[in-house]
C-alpha cells in the first residue's frame, strides 16, 4: 500500500473518490426505493464505481512498472481520469434526475449528456491505446510481467470494442428518444442474472464488454499464479507462452460471447453452435497448455543451458 500511493498520482485519486462513490451506491439500492429499467437506480453507479476502481488500479500498477517514466503515458492516464470524472457525473446526475444516461435522448438535455459521455469515452479509448503504444514501446524487467500487462492492455481495448455494437443503428429499440441497447432480441430491463443484470431471456451485449475490458486483471493475475505456483517448474520462455495462449483463448472468448448476444441468445441458454464453439477453444487451448508444459524446462536447467 506505501507503494500505491506513489503509483500515477491522478488515477489513484481516482481510486479512492470510486471507493467513496461505490460505498454511497451501495446505500442507494438499499435506501432508494426508485427503480430504473427493472433494477434499483443506484445500481449503474454501483457498477461503474467498482469497475473503474479497478480499472484504475490496475493501471496505475502497470504504469509503475515501467523502467523509466513515461510523460505521454502518463498525460493519457491523466486524461483517462479526467474522462472517468465526466461519465460518473453524468450517470449519478442522471439518477439524482430518475433517468437513464445511457442512450437517453428523450430529451435535449438528455440528449446532450448522452453526447458528452460518448465524447469521454471515445476519448478514454484512445487515451488507454496510446498507454498501450507506450508500454510496447518500453521493455519491462519482469518478462512474464511485461507479457501479462500487454496482452491485457489489448484485451481491455477489445472489451471497449465490444461495447460498440450497443450504439449501432441495428441496436435501436423501437422507443422514442432511445438511441441504442444492450439487449438483443429483447427490450432492455427485462428478466436478469442477480448483480450483473444480465438477460435471461435474450443476448445481452454487456457480457463481452465485462470479459473483455477484464481482461485486465486477468491476465496480471494468470501471471502471478504462474510464478508463484509453478515457477519452479516452468522456465521464463514456458511461462510466456502459456500466457500467450491464455490471451489468445481469451480474446477468442470474447468475441464468442459477443457473437452469442448479438444472435439474441442469453449467455445461459447456449445453442447447439455455441457450444461447439467452447468446446473447440476449451479443447485447443488445452491442447496448446499441455504442448507447452509437456516441453517445459526447470529455471534452473534452462540456466545452464
């Protein structure tokens, strides 16, 4: 934690003001009797505070392990921030009001806030590429480190992706004022999974944008593990590539449960097709891990190699 507070000063303010933010939501669903498109209205600042919480945690420690500083990623933090800042005002400004922020056009008001978090998050896009850029760029001591923050920096970027087809014309429900969705098939606010929200009753276009956008710590963590639990077993070169194919199995995973939304489908209730698809990622990831572990070299021998 002493080190924490020396990581990129402007997203671990950002940290705790979501801590802050996500205490105050929690009280909400409870003390808040109103409830908006099927779920109590504090839960979308809920959501977002713990996600960004996150989100700037884990970007704060990657940016920590540069070798040296990095001015422009460091402004593109800053920025990310500074839009963070502009879309949670929005979304509990919105609830203050009792209405949605998220494709709400009913309104030009409504209108004109739904147009300036499209701005922010465009902008909080572009701003987590250019770290991206900067992280490629710059060699990390740790190469497992190094391999697991920019496969999820490219992960993440892939979630944002996903979150796109959301704003799409095709996504458009027939109701005044409302320009986009998250559901497929369904209107939004129906039946869903407890806590997520997710439909269970059509595809919901939120699954790949958490998976994805997750992949953040995911990763980190899968490189954690395999230093801690196998590194005695499995030479640098080894764990490399092992996360190598779990962000390829990742990203592919992502886009599956994508392509389930987008045909309508609730991530519980797959078809005959998507379950082939698992099963064929599950196998050939499997496959790949144990081609790896099966060639595997101890630390020590791969030294005096």
């Amino acid at each position: 934690m002493r080190r924490a507070a020396h990581w990129h000063r402007p997203l671990m303010v950002l940290v705790c003001v979501m801590a802050v933010c996500g205490v105050v939501s929690a009280v909400g669903i409870f003390a808040d009797s109103r409830v908006l498109t099927g779920v109590p209205i504090w839960v979308k600042p809920f959501k977002f505070s713990v996600s960004l919480a996150l989100y700037g945690a884990t970007l704060a420690w990657m940016l920590s392990l540069l070798p040296r500083r990095s001015r422009v990623a460091e402004w593109a933090g800053t920025v990310i921030v500074a839009m963070a800042a502009v879309e949670m005002v929005v979304i509990v400004g919105q609830v203050l009001r009792g209405t949605t922020s998220h494709y709400n056009e009913t309104t030009p008001l409504n209108a004109l806030l739904w147009k300036v978090m499209g701005i922010a998050i465009g902008m909080l896009f572009i701003s987590h590429f250019v770290i991206g850029i900067a992280v490629l760029r710059r060699p990390i001591a740790d190469r497992v480190a190094g391999y697991a923050v920019r496969l999820g920096l490219g992960l993440s970027l892939l979630g944002m992706l996903a979150a796109v087809p959301m704003v799409l014309p095709t996504q458009e429900p027939d109701i005044e004022g409302i320009a986009g969705a998250h559901s497929v098939g369904v209107p939004d606010g129906g039946p869903g999974l407890p806590l997520v929200g997710w439909s269970t009753t059509g595809g919901d276009l939120r699954i790949g944008h958490f998976v994805g956008l997750h992949g953040l710590q995911a990763l980190p963590i899968l490189a954690i593990l395999l230093s801690r639990f196998l590194g005695t077993r499995l030479d640098e070169r080894s764990q490399v590539r092992l996360l190598t194919v779990a962000g390829a199995a990742y990203g592919v995973l992502t886009v599956l449960v994508t392509w389930q939304a987008l045909r309508g489908q609730p991530l519980l209730r797959p078809d005959a097709l998507t379950l082939a698809a698992v099963a064929t990622l599950v196998v050939a990831t499997a496959t790949a891990a144990g081609v790896i572990v099966a060639r595997r070299r101890r630390p020590e021998l791969a030294l005096a190699a």
